[in-house]
C-alpha cells in the first residue's frame, strides 16, 4: 500500500501535461469553428447586401415599366422624404422712410405707362408673394419661415414641395414631380413650379446672391420671376457638350405677362360702360423654351450659357378711373406678349477651403414686348383698333469673390428700361427713362447651414418722369437645419 500510493502520484503527475494539452487543443478547435462560423456569416450577410444593391441599381436604371406592373410598395417609398427648414430675416433701413420697395412696384415702364382702374388677375397675389419674400419694414423683417420636403417616390418619380410661411399666410411656393428613368435623357416635371427660363428665376431667395431680386426680373417678370402650374418636357442628349433643351406649358397667371382685367365693364358719372374684352382663355395661356449650354473648362472651371423665350397668347390692360375727371379717356387693349433672353454664368472653384479664392460671374439679359390693340375707348372711337407695342428691357451683371475662408464679397450691377417705349401704328407714342443701380454685399457663412449678410443699395429711380435716388441698407441672416438637397449648376 505504501508503494502503490506514490506511484499514483508519480503517474497522475506524469499524465496531467496531457489532459492539460488535451483541453487546450479541444479549446483551440472550438475557436476555429467559431472563426470559420463568424467569416461564413458575414460573407453570407455581405453577398445579400450586394444583390439587393445590384437589383435597386437595376430598378433605378431600367426602363420604366408600365405603371400598372409596379410593385405596390417600393424601398424607396417607405415615406421618408428629406425635410428642411430655412429662417430667413434682416434689419432694413432705407432714406424714404421704408418707401423704397413701393418705388420700385411704380417705375416708368410699360406695366406702369398708366394707372390701372380695375384689379388685375395675379395683382392680390403680387402683393401677398411680395410680403411673402421681401415686403420690407424700417426695422426687423421676417421675410420667410421655408419648408422644403423631397423625397423619391418610387422607381419612376420623385417629388418636391416647398411651402413658405409668414406670420399671416402659408404659400404652397412648389409643388410637383419629376420623372425618373425615362430613355434618351427625357424628364417630365408637371405641377407647380418655376420655370428654367434664365439662371435666377429658378432659384429661391436664400439662394440668392444678394438679399433683394435684379431689376431686370422685377419689372418685367415680378418679384420672383415665372412660377405657374404646368407641365414642363426637357431632353440631355448625349452630345460631346453638355446641352440641355427644354419646353414648358403653363397655366398662365403671371401679373407682368399674363394681367386680365377682372371686370369686364366701368361706371363713369353713373354711366355704365361695357368692355368688349374677351372672356378668359382656358390653359395653358403661356408657353416657354430654352436651351442650355456648358463646355468642357476642367476640374475647377465651368461655364453655362443660356437661350429662352416665354410668349402669352393673352393679356389685357384697362387704363383709366372711375373716379378721374377725365374718364371720358380711359381705354382697354388686349393683345399677346412675348419674351427673349440670355443667361451666363461662369464658376472657379478654388482648390482653397472654405470657399477662398472662389470666384462666380453671371449675367442676364431680358427684352420684353406687349402687342396690344385697342379694343375701347371714351371718347376716341377713331382709336379702336389700333395697335399699341410697349418694349422694355433689363439686365443685370454681378461677381462673387471669396477672399477669405468662409467670406464672401458681391458687387451688382442691374437696369430696367434702356430700351423703354410705346408705339402705335408705326409711331412713337412715348417713352421714359431707364432706372439703375448699385449694390454691394458682404457674407460671412459660419458654416454652411447659416449666412449672415450686410448689403448696401443705391439706386436711380424714375418715377413718372422724375428721377429719385434712394439708399437701402440690410443686415441679413439665414439659417437652415434639416436635410436640404444640393441646388443645381
């Protein structure tokens, strides 16, 4: 017994490396099972996130079926749209103790050759769109509160709605789809929006660069330029230059392009007079195209060019007053009008953060023509039936330099009325002087959810055939917090 006992000790320590090796061993093969385990998995979990990459990729790119064959709910429409909020406010101080925005609604031009007796179609909406982005107060403004919601639909459309409030109104600014995957570079865009006519009429104010809208845009086009429902058709063709054609079919409200006089008669010293305009045409009552251009610069260089046209088969005027002793001269004419015009913008993008060295250059021109006829007068009857051609142009040009990191300095220079007439049967009727002015601004963007500005205007206005110079001064800030989409060229 005594000899048995430790030659099991000696034993049990002899063979306890091997269990010990035995254990290890059975651990280290567990490990690689679980290695070999975890590797499969992913590899299986990374080969499915590739198909349903490849078949979203094949949805977006294929042609569209018929609507009837898609799929009741798609990944992308699991209502999620990116929302935006955009604050948009300034202190504004001018010298006509806060006249300055009425002025400009009153410059010498052919929509202001006479004062208008009745309401105009679009004219209530000019004035509350006015209040809505750039009414102006001597003091602190809030000129918008802007909702931007965008999202894609599904495999065959995306859609954009933009609202803007004001402390007393809510305005549905945009609402409309695009189409997606159409074949040979094709895009419908149908609801209500601005039309791609020129460079700036696109653009919402705090893409602006500047705090108030080019004159040449206001006085021939209004305050936000060209903006209706309709139903717009643009082509990408493959060419070696970047080339975009577009037409457009609008419903027809604009108030510089498309004014109708709302009622079709007048009192004068308690005499009725009826007006033999015509009854409101059905839409579209305006029509657009252009074209866009842009040649290849290199990486830090881009250039655009633009050609368009807008023409309304119908526009109606009443020039007179009830109340004016001199009713027996009031008239109405009735016509179409039409526009031409040219955009160019050219960009340097600096390699320099924060936007140093950057450099933008951009023009545009815009000539405007209303072809009227005399359709009645007070007391010229001799006048009925002649024709009236009011002409009147605008153009602006402006440069952007940052010369520092996230500083930014802007110089404008923007005129209405250089070509400013009426004429009728061949003769010059009349024609006023052209106004003009000068704006500097300086912009500081913190980052790039916020803008502060500091703006100083000086104008030469001419106002029923006197000229008047006024002063305007902004300090402006935008701020923006949410998803918002990249803005386009």
């Amino acid at each position: 017994m005594k000899k048995t006992l430790p030659l099991a000790i000696t034993l049990a320590l002899g063979l306890s490396p091997v269990f010990v090796a035995a254990t290890d061993m059975d651990n280290i093969q567990q490990q690689i099972q679980q290695l070999k385990s975890d590797y499969e998995n992913r590899i299986q979990a990374l080969e499915q996130q590739l198909t349903q990459m490849q078949q979203d990729k094949a949805a977006v790119v294929a042609p569209a079926a018929p609507v009837a064959a898609a799929p009741a709910k798609s990944r992308a429409s699991n209502f999620n749209p990116k929302i935006s909020v955009i604050l948009d406010g300034s202190y504004y101080h001018d010298n006509k103790k806060g006249g300055v925005p009425e002025m400009l609604e009153e410059l010498d031009g052919i929509h202001n050759a006479h004062n208008h007796g009745h309401e105009e179609e679009g004219h209530e909406d000019e004035d509350e769109h006015a209040h809505a982005h750039g009414g102006l107060d001597q003091g602190f403004n809030l000129h918008s509160v802007e909702m931007v919601l965008s999202a894609s639909v599904d495999p065959y459309f995306d859609a954009f709605t933009q609202l803007v409030f004001t402390e007393d109104s809510v305005e549905v600014e945009e609402a409309y789809f695009l189409s997606r995957g159409l074949p040979a570079g094709l895009q419908v865009k149908g609801g209500k929006f601005f039309s791609d006519i020129g460079y700036v009429n696109k653009q919402h104010p705090h893409q602006w660069d500047f705090s108030n809208q080019n004159l040449a845009y206001n006085s021939l086009l209004g305050g936000h330029g060209l903006g209706d429902l309709g139903l717009q058709l643009s082509w990408l063709p493959e060419w070696p230059v970047y080339t975009r054609l577009g037409i457009e079919a609008f419903q027809g409200r604009n108030e510089k392009m498309n004014s109708l006089v709302d009622e079709h008669h007048y009192d004068f010293e308690d005499e009725e007079y009826e007006l033999p305009l015509e009854e409101k045409k059905s839409g579209p009552r305006m029509w657009t195209a252009f074209a866009k251009f842009s040649p290849e610069l290199g990486h830090n260089h881009a250039l655009q060019g633009g050609l368009f046209y807008v023409y309304s088969n119908q526009i109606q005027e009443f020039h007179g007053d009830d109340e004016d002793d001199a009713g027996d001269q009031s008239h109405a004419l009735e016509g179409n009008s039409w526009l031409l015009g040219t955009d160019w913008v050219y960009k340097y993008d600096n390699p320099a953060a924060y936007g140093k060295g950057d450099f933008r250059l951009q023009a545009e021109y815009l000539y405007q023509v209303k072809d009227l006829d005399v359709v009645y007068h007070g007391s010229k009857a001799a006048a009925v039936g002649q024709d009236r051609r009011f002409t009147q142009d605008g153009l602006y040009l402006q440069a952007s330099y940052g010369f520092a990191p996230r500083w930014e300095v802007g110089l404008r220079y923007d005129a209405t009325g250089l070509i400013n007439k009426k004429e009728g049967n061949g003769q010059l009727l009349d024609e006023w002087d052209s106004s003009d002015r000068w704006t500097a601004g300086l912009s500081f963007r913190p980052t790039e959810f916020s803008l502060l500005r500091a703006q100083f205007t000086r104008g030469n206005y001419s106002i029923g055939g006197e000229t008047e110079t006024a002063n305007q001064f902004w300090l402006q800030y935008q701020l923006s917090f949410g998803e918002h989409g990249a803005h386009s060229f």
